[in-house]
C-alpha cells in the first residue's frame, strides 16, 4: 500500500512538473520562473496601457485590462511570460480628463528601456510589446526603431493586429453605430468580455461622443486634434455594446497573438540581422554592398 501511494506521488509529482507554469511574470516563485523562461522559450510580453478616462461608463484601466487579456488568452495556446501591469504611455490628449496618469516623456521612454533590459537581464531575448492604447502608437514605433541606437543581446517586436475580411464581415453586421474609435461600441463590448463588472452600460448615453470637428486645416498634423474632435474623451456611442460582439473582435485578436508569440520564438532572423548591423554601424567605411 504504501508503495503505491509513493507511485502515485511520482506520477503525479511528474505529471504536474509537466504542465505550463502561469504565464504571469508576478505570479510565479523564484525557482518557478527558471523553469517558465525554459518552457516560454525566452519569450516574454509587455501589455501595455494608459490609466485614462474611457467615456462615462467605462474604466480608466480599459486598455491595460484588454491587453492583459488578450495576452493571457493567447499564453494559453502558445505559452509565453506576460510582465507585470504596465500602465506608463503616451496620454497627454486626456491630461484634462480626471483620472489621467499622464507621465514625462524622459521617463515614459526610459521605464520601457529599463524594463526591456531587465526582462533580458532575466535571461529573456525576446519581448513583444501588446498596446492596448491607440495614443500609444507613434511612441511605440519610434521606440522600436530607437533600439538601432545601440547594440543589444534582445529584440523587440510590435504585435500589430490586423482584421482578417471574415471577421470584418461578421462585425459590421452586429454593430449598431458606424462611428466611433474610443469607449465606442466595439471598445465597449470588448471590455464586457474582459472584465464585465467594471462596465456601466447604463452610463453610456450620459455624455456624448460626437465628432465636434472642432479644428478645420487641412494637409497639416496638430497635436490638439483630438482634443479638438473629442473633448469628452468619448468617441462613438456605446449604447448597443454587447459581448457577443466584444468576443468575435477578442477571439481573432487572440488567435493572431497565438501565431506572433509561436513565429518569434521560431525566429532567428531579427536578432542576426541586428548583430550584423550593429557590428557594421560601428565602422560604416568597411560595410559591404548587399
């Protein structure tokens, strides 16, 4: 009997020491992580977000919350680390609006270098940013193209979701509004996939989200455009936001961070090319024509 029950233990001392270890960075021992940067294949995820306001009826974490689901759905089909809750961005747009954590460019900036060169430090080569925030966009692709600044063991890839014709098609049949772009409809029923005990769907009529198309100039990009267009922080009406509709737009979303987390982790493309670069941009004379 009490060999068997020592069998048992094995087998299931095993069979666990097999399973995926949790994907989130902060909820893993010490000796765990040793174990989850092996099975992530020395893949790691930033979601990032901004703490802003998101019409009446939304909450000001939306775009942390969403990122961080998406990449926890897609950790569980293709295993990888997911950092900590990042909420460091680009928002100055909403610096008016209560709630608005809008920090200083040096050290939006910084925080994002410093972290990557922690995550590496930590013996993880690969990290691929998730932005959950629209105003994030600019300030992420020139953050991407400033890592050539310098050489670096680790490479840094932009999820960047497109929507495939099928899923397109599926959603300009269930939605209801034809405008929109923050805390809108589509936003809307995305967070009531994601975390529906923060919505207020009630509240979503109290302020309006319409286009006031305050700032006519054309051929010419201004930094108060939103402000302009948007002074509420809402754009669209989220009055018809449902989860069916939140889930279609999370499950193809989801589906394609899957398929980037398996392509990085099958890549060696980016990091040779970078060395390569790198070794010829300190001496530019002796490059060699392709």
């Amino acid at each position: 009997m009490k060999k068997l029950l020592f069998l048992s233990f094995v087998l299931f001392a095993v069979a666990s020491y097999g399973q995926k270890l949790a994907a989130g960075w902060d909820e893993l021992t010490a000796p765990d992580f040793v174990t989850a940067v092996k099975q992530s294949e020395g893949v790691c995820i930033i979601p990032m977000g901004v703490i802003e306001k998101h019409g009446p009826h939304l909450p000001l974490g939306t775009d942390v919350f969403t990122a961080r689901e998406l990449s926890r759905r897609a950790a569980e089909k293709e295993y990888c680390l997911i950092f900590p809750f990042y909420f460091a961005g680009q928002i100055y747009e909403a610096r008016q609006q209560p709630g608005t954590i809008a920090y200083s460019n040096e050290l939006l900036y910084r925080l994002l270098e410093e972290t990557c060169r922690e995550i590496s430090r930590n013996g993880i080569k690969k990290i691929i940013l998730v932005n959950g925030h629209g105003g994030n966009g600019f300030f992420l692709q020139y953050f991407c193209q400033s890592q050539l600044a310098n050489p670096k063991d680790y490479a840094i890839y932009l999820f960047q979701p497109s929507v495939d014709a099928e899923t397109q098609a599926k959603i300009t049949d269930m939605r209801k509004s034809t405008t929109g772009g923050h805390a809108d409809e589509m936003e809307s029923s995305t967070m009531m996939v994601v975390r529906p005990d923060l919505v207020k769907p009630e509240r979503a009529t109290d302020q309006s989200g319409e286009d006031l198309n305050r700032l006519q100039l054309n051929n010419v990009y201004t930094g108060i455009w939103w402000y302009a267009k948007y002074p509420n922080h809402y754009a669209g009406d989220a009055k018809d936001a449902n989860a069916a509709l939140g889930e279609v737009s999370v499950k193809q979303r989801v589906a394609q961070l899957a398929e980037v987390i398996r392509a990085v982790k099958d890549d060696t493309t980016v990091l040779r090319l970078q060395n390569e670069f790198f070794k010829e941009s300190s001496s530019p004379l002796d490059t060699t024509v392709k």
